[in-house]
C-alpha cells in the first residue's frame, strides 16, 4: 500500500494583507506551522466510498466521496470541503480510484482559537503536492492554479492573491 505524506507551512501577511484584494502588492513570510497531509491507496474503504478524508483542525470528521472523471461527489450527506474539491478536480485523477486522505491543521490552532496563519493555503498546498506526488504527475503548478482560480476567486469570495505564495516554494514541500 503506497502511503505519502507532505506538509507545507503556514503563512503571516507582513503588509498589504487587504489591500492586496485591490490588485496592491503584498508581502508574506512561512512559518514554523505546518500543515500534514497522508495520502494513502484506499483498498476496501469499508463504504460506498471511493475516497475517505479524516480532518483534524479545521473540521474535524470523517467526509466520504465517490471518484469520478470531474472530481469528487459527496457519497453521503455531509459538509462541503471545497479545497479538497478543487484540489482533487485539479489532479484529474482517474474516477473510481480508491484513496484515505488525512489532513491536520491542528498546528494552526491554540486551543478551539484559529491563529490566522494560512491553514487553507498551507492545507492546499500539502494536498496538491500529495496528490501530484502520488500520481507521479509533473503538472503541479497546474494543481496549484486551479485551486487559486477555482476556489478562492470564484468559490464564494474575493480571495486572497497572496494566500497560497508562502507555501508555494517548492523547497519548502516536504513529501516523504
């Protein structure tokens, strides 16, 4: 059974945090918060699910999807996870295939108190670099981008330009 795990630091907005939505410069620095991420062959998810997610941090739970050619369709009636939509969509992986997926962001968290760190940004990237890895795909910029026009542009807000840069680095993308 292939398991991966990536992770990817979180982020501080130095300046420009706002004006950055008006198309102004911004800069951002990582930080020593990281999010995981483990992907792993799912085998017999024990459901109609093709793929199982297990959130730590942002949403804990268990979400169940079902693999198809688009992305993932919800198997069962449950809280959207538009990252983890997007991001898989991007990796245009092969419908049907079987995966667990873990992600933690629990690192970005003092308690039930989020510390405004970049956790989806961080959670994205970590993702992104996961999937690509575990497919061996070369395209991950391509992932990357489809989730920044996707999901923070049109999913539902203005997003932030500058939410994924800090993570972006390469470098900074640990997959073991």
């Amino acid at each position: 059974m292939k398991s991966l795990v990536a992770t990817a630091p979180g982020k501080l907005v130095l300046c420009g945090e706002y004006a950055v939505l008006d198309g102004a410069p911004a800069i951002s620095a990582a930080v020593d918060r990281r999010a995981r991420v483990v992907v792993q062959d799912g085998g017999d998810t024990g459901t109609e699910a093709d793929v199982v997610v297990t959130t730590v941090g942002f949403k804990d739970g268990r979400f169940y999807f079902r693999s198809t050619d688009t992305g993932l369709e919800p198997a069962r009636e449950q809280d959207e996870l538009p990252f983890v939509e997007a991001v898989y969509a991007g990796a245009q992986l092969p419908a049907g295939t079987r995966l667990s997926i873990e992600l933690d962001t629990s690192p970005f968290f003092a308690g039930d108190v989020k510390l405004g760190l970049g956790s989806s940004a961080a959670l994205t990237v970590a993702l992104a670099g996961a999937l690509a890895r575990h497919q061996f795909l070369l395209a991950f910029a391509h992932v990357v981008l489809h989730v920044v026009q996707g999901v923070q542009r049109g999913g539902g807000g203005r997003g932030h330009p500058g939410a994924v840069g800090a993570g972006l680095e390469v470098r900074h993308l640990a997959v073991v």
